[in-house]
C-alpha cells in the first residue's frame, strides 16, 4: 500500500489522486504498485464507470519515475517485470480522463497519454525528457505520442527532450480541451459525470473500438466494430436507449 495515491468513488466516477506534491508527484515502486491495484479495481466495481487521474497540488501533474529509484538497477531482469504504471492506466476498459496541471514530464506525460481525454490548465508543460538522462522512455511514449500528434511533433519532444506549453500542446492535439487551471477538476468532473450517465455497455464497447484503431487496419477494424455494435443491440440499455427517444427524455442506464 502506498499512502501517495488517494482514491474516491462516488457517482458512478472513481477518482485517482497522485498524492506527493513534494516532490512533484513522481511515482515510486510502491505508487506503482497501488496505482496497479486501484486500476483493476475500477474494472472489477460495476458502480464505477469513468475513472479521472489527477496530481495534488499545482505544480505538477507527475514528474514520472522517481528518479532515486532508478539508480541502482543491478536486477535488470527485474527491472524487465516491474510494474509499468501508465501501462496500468491504459489497460483500464473504462473511460480515463486525466486533467493536468504543472509538470507533466516523462512517464507523467506517458500516464497522460494512456488516458482517453486529456484537459490541460494554462500551467501545464510537457515533456519526454528521457532522452536527456541516457535512455528511452518504457511506458509508451515513443508509440502513443505519435499517433495523437503525428511523427514530426512527437520526434521534436522526443528526441530533444524539450518541454512544450499547454499552448502548443493544444495546437498540436497533445490534449483534448485547454482551461484555466481553476477550471480543471470542473471540466473533468462535468466530462466524467457526462459519460458515466451513459449506457456502461456502450461506452465501454466504444472505448475498446477507438482503441483497436490504433492498431488495426482499416477493413479490420470496421469489422470489429460491426461486431461490437451487434453485441450492443443485444443489451437491455438499446429499449433504453429508444424509449428515451421516443418520450424525448435522457436515458436512464
């Protein structure tokens, strides 16, 4: 257990804190592990339908891996198995969306790539800054950046190591919506609240056919989500969904 990472549930929304602002909120083994834990927790609590990942205090969202932890790797084929913390955010079959603030910075701004939705306040800075130490990022940066803002813009952060401003990071589509950093924790709140009102089958359905686009050629993946729109018309929310239309009314799922 890790007294670093906070969570709530309540809503339909569960609530991840990254809770070290000392220290910028940077992840330690034992955060990863919890952070782990309360992701397949999430998945496994059928009250719970949209999760939202945010970092305590204002000036970071997370500076990545505590770096202390990383200076003795004499078990690399541990190191190999470690929990990979932003791996466990992308492995969420609910919606995650992660609302950030100050420093996002490597494997920080690898846990703001694994989420959904990404909504930036004014202080927000980005950065892969990796390659600066001597390696490579682990949790998905290198793959994921690419595809959100195309290979230029993700080899200009990547391979220099440069930070980039909330700014920039909306130009280039690095994040979805850019607020005033007293607006963040609202937004994500009204977004989540959004999708948790929502049919679970179909949200989760949808969430799981965007993500197979990543990966999945074109004809592949429209099969695919054929298939998953047949097994939505099979769920009791589709009558829902229709009686809602037809009294013009918001459906209760």
């Amino acid at each position: 257990m890790s007294d670093h990472i906070e969570y709530s549930a309540k809503d339909g929304v569960g609530r991840i804190v990254l809770a070290r602002p000392e220290k910028l909120n940077a992840i330690t083994k034992e955060m990863a592990r919890e952070l782990r834990r309360i992701c397949l927790d999430i998945d496994a609590d059928d009250k719970v339908r949209v999760a939202t990942i945010t970092g305590a205090g204002d000036r970071a969202f997370s500076a990545g891996s505590d770096l202390n932890g990383l200076a003795d790797l004499s078990d690399l084929w541990a190191f190999r198995n470690r929990v990979e913390y932003a791996a466990a955010v992308r492995d969420v079959r609910k919606p995650v969306i992660a609302g950030l603030k100050g420093w996002v910075l490597g494997g920080g701004l690898e846990m703001a790539l694994a989420a959904d939705i990404r909504v930036a306040g004014r202080s927000a800075k980005f950065g892969g800054p990796e390659v600066t130490r001597g390696w490579v990022g682990g949790g998905g940066a290198t793959q994921m950046l690419p595809r959100l803002v195309g290979y230029g813009q993700a080899a200009r952060m990547l391979l220099v190591g440069d930070p980039v401003d909330a700014e920039n990071a909306f130009r280039i589509g690095l994040v979805e919506e850019l607020v005033e950093d007293s607006e963040v924790e609202k937004r994500i709140g009204a977004l989540a609240a959004a999708m948790a009102a929502l049919s679970p089958v179909a949200v989760q359905s949808t969430k799981a056919a965007i993500r197979a686009a990543l990966s999945t050629p074109l004809e592949a993946g429209i099969r695919y989500e054929n298939e998953i729109h047949v097994i939505c018309m099979a769920d009791k929310d589709r009558m829902e969904g229709i009686k809602a239309f037809q009294e013009k009314r918001q459906g209760r799922f």
